[in-house]
C-alpha cells in the first residue's frame, strides 16, 4: 500500500478515505525472457486479402471508433514511388492505432510496407504477432542493440521495394498536437541505407513525414462523463463538491492524481505549480537510478533517458546470478522508470488551448493511466497527411550540432501537426 499522506494533506485530496494502493496501472511493455529477432513475412498475400477485404476499416471502427478517414499529400508519396527511391514514412505516434491507419495510406497507392514494431508488441498474443508478422512487421528490441532488426531496415530501404515504417518518436504519446523528440536511430537507418544505394547506383532514399491527426466529431463532454465521474469515484474525488467547469474538473484529477505519485514516490506532496512539480518527481525517479546504471545524471529529453535506463536494467532480469530478492529489485526499478514516462506524457498546459481533441486525450490518458486501457470514443474522424520527401544525405551528422536531416523531419511534423491542430473545435 502506498504512504498515507500527511493529516491536512489527506483532507484536502481525500477528505474521507484513505489512499487507493493501485494508483497507476503498469502496461505489459518489457518481456521477462531473452529477446528473439522476428523477420517480417515477405509474401503479398495476406497484406492483400486484408486490403481486400477493408480489415482497417473494420477493425479500426469496431476497436477504436474511427468511422472515416481521409489522406491528403498523396502526391508526394506517389512521386518517391514512381521514382524508385527507398522510402522511409515517418509518422507522430498518438495513438495505438496509429500502425494500422497507415494501411488507409498504402492502400490508396496500391503498395505493401514493412514496419519496425516493439518486440513486446508480438508476445501479447500468438493472433496479434502472426498478424503482425503477416503483414510485413519485424521486431525491435527497445532495451539493446538490435542489429538484426537494424540490418533488416537498411537492406528493406535499400533494395526499395517497400516503403518502410518507423514511428521516430520510439513510442505512443497521447498529447496528439505535441511531437516529441525524435530518436535519432531514424537517421543512422535512413544514412546508411542512402550509402549503399549511392555506391551502387541505385538512387536516392527519402523520408516523408506522416501527419496524423484524429478529430472527435461528436458531443466531447457527454462522451467523457462517464469517465470522468468513473477516475473521481476511484480517486475519492467524488466526496468533494464537484466544479461545474469540466477543465477545472480535469485539473482536479490531474492535482490528485501527481499528488498521490509524490507521496508514493517522494513521501509527501511538494509546493509549487504543476509543471515544477512534475519535473522534480522525473528526477527524483530518474537520477538515482542514472546515477547507478549510468554513471551520470542525463540532461535529455525523458525518451532517451528511458531507453538508455531499461538498455541497462532489462539484461539483469535474465543472467543465471540474479536471485529472486534482486529480480524485485530490478523490476521495482523499471516501475520506476515507467512512472517517470507516465508523469512527463501529461504536459501541463495542453489544455490551456482547450480544444474537443486535446479534452477527450487528456481524459484517455488518465483513464488508461489507472485501468491500463481506455475506452472507445466515437465517431473519430482520422487525417493522414503527407509531406513532401526529405532527400538523405548519406554523409555523417556534424558530432556537435543537431543533425539536420533530423531537424528538418522535426519541423516538418510540427508545421503539418499545428495546422491540422487548427482544424479541432475549441471548447
């Protein structure tokens, strides 16, 4: 059970009952036992049938509320093809959909793709990686160095194929108008393939970024009641008087539920505003443990640092030495490292420009937060747009500057990404 909160503490956050042990929920995201390369499946039968058959459309309705969609830029896409360039499609990851809708993209350009994807996405079920599988995903392992998975990607946009998929954000963020920072294994993958081909003449590989963006097209605050009144009930909330604003609302859950990961974490809740607060809970989960694993406390942005933490925690888990006692440790560890990427998925002034999308996310994210998944919301309305091809240079990055062919996918992702923010209807 976590630490009970100091009297006055208490009162003020839960006025009649004690503190909920089962705070946040920890999604199954690392697998406790040695990382297996899984290639893709390179046949076009299956990816076929599914398009055929409009699987996407189907699966993404009944599983995740998206009842129409549109692609835009397809030009750009069509052009790159035409000229046999390798083609990397870069998108933002907002949503666990995300992979599939990029089936409403190919589809419309009659072409089949390959796609990097967490190992732990194929060992949630036997169905899901066949599935995945079938249609032209190979793994990643997330916690090392996976060459297999790399060699995979450079020889796919090599030989050009396929396009190939790469979500360069590394993992899904539910703030949908904020592009977080990339990972910079995108342009190792997009460089070296652009070197192979250049030495054998066999043209250029760009990089298209992927612009997706979903908009709710029905009665947001009716839709995200139930909900809601479901987080306040489990939070206690519901003994206080209720704000009648449904943004006041939200920040209440959001106060409670960060004063709650701070007394669990940090003994106590701490002064300040909401954002201080939240970056100090970061570093109190993340430095003690850079410090251990890494020699140093790291100055990144939290997806680096994450990955660099679980590279160097998750290979313990499977040495013969380890005892039981320790493996708790390691995983406690790791829980930690996940309740930091939690905290920092939640920015605090998303809704100071509160629009029906970013509302119904914030609600999501929360409820998934507490129950590890969150309900379906309809009718969403889906945008895949895309942008004009980056062309790779195959040549190294400057060492001490940002890399370029990063910063402009970067830039080309928010300009896309503010636009269609526009498109949202304010509350």
């Amino acid at each position: 059970m976590a630490p009970r909160a100091p009297a006055r503490i208490r009162q003020l956050i839960f006025p009649t009952t004690t503190i909920p042990s089962n705070l946040l929920s920890m999604q199954n995201i690392i697998v406790e036992k040695p990382y297996k390369f899984i290639p893709p499946h390179h046949g076009s039968w299956l990816p076929w049938l599914v398009q055929k058959l409009r699987v996407v459309d189907i699966y993404l309705n009944r599983c995740e509320g998206i009842e129409s969609h549109e692609v835009r830029g397809l030009e750009h896409l069509q052009d790159s093809l035409r000229q046999g360039h390798g083609i990397l499609l870069a998108p933002n990851h907002c949503r666990y959909s995300d992979p599939i809708a990029i089936g409403w993209l190919v589809r419309q350009v009659n072409v089949y793709i390959y796609s990097m994807a967490s190992w732990h996405l194929f060992n949630q079920s036997r169905a899901q990686g066949f599935a995945m599988r079938m249609c032209g995903a190979f793994s990643v392992y997330r916690e090392g160095v996976d060459r297999q998975s790399l060699n995979t990607a450079v020889d796919v946009l090599t030989q050009a194929k396929r396009p190939l998929v790469v979500f360069p954000e590394g993992t899904v963020f539910r703030t949908n108008d904020i592009l977080q920072p990339l990972m910079d294994g995108v342009s190792f993958l997009a460089r070296t393939a652009a070197k192979r081909r250049a030495k054998h003449s066999h043209g250029k590989v760009v990089i298209h970024p992927v612009a997706i963006k979903y908009l709710f097209k029905g009665d947001v605050r009716k839709s995200i009641e139930p909900v809601l009144a479901d987080i306040e009930q489990r939070l206690t909330l519901n003994h206080a008087p209720r704000p009648e604003n449904v943004l006041e609302r939200i920040s209440r859950i959001h106060q409670a539920m960060l004063a709650l990961q701070e007394i669990q974490y940090a003994g106590g809740v701490q002064p300040g505003c909401i954002a201080v607060r939240q970056s100090q809970l970061v570093e109190h989960l993340l430095a003690p443990l850079e410090t251990q694993w890494l020699g140093r406390v790291r100055a990144e942005p939290i997806m680096p640092r994450v990955k660099q933490l679980r590279s160097a925690i998750v290979p313990k888990l499977f040495l013969p030495e380890t005892t039981d006692s320790r493996r708790s440790e390691l995983w406690q560890q790791l829980t930690n490292v996940y309740m930091a990427q939690q905290i920092a998925s939640h920015p605090s002034d998303y809704l100071d420009t509160p629009t029906d999308t970013r509302l119904l996310e914030t609600v999501e994210s929360f409820e998934e937060d507490l129950t590890d998944r969150s309900r379906i919301h309809r009718p969403l309305h889906a945008i895949l747009e895309l942008g004009p091809a980056i062309e790779v240079d195959h040549a190294k990055p400057p060492r001490e500057a940002d890399d370029p062919l990063m910063s402009e996918l970067a830039d080309s992702l928010k300009s896309m990404l503010g636009k269609l923010s526009t498109e949202a209807n304010l509350i």
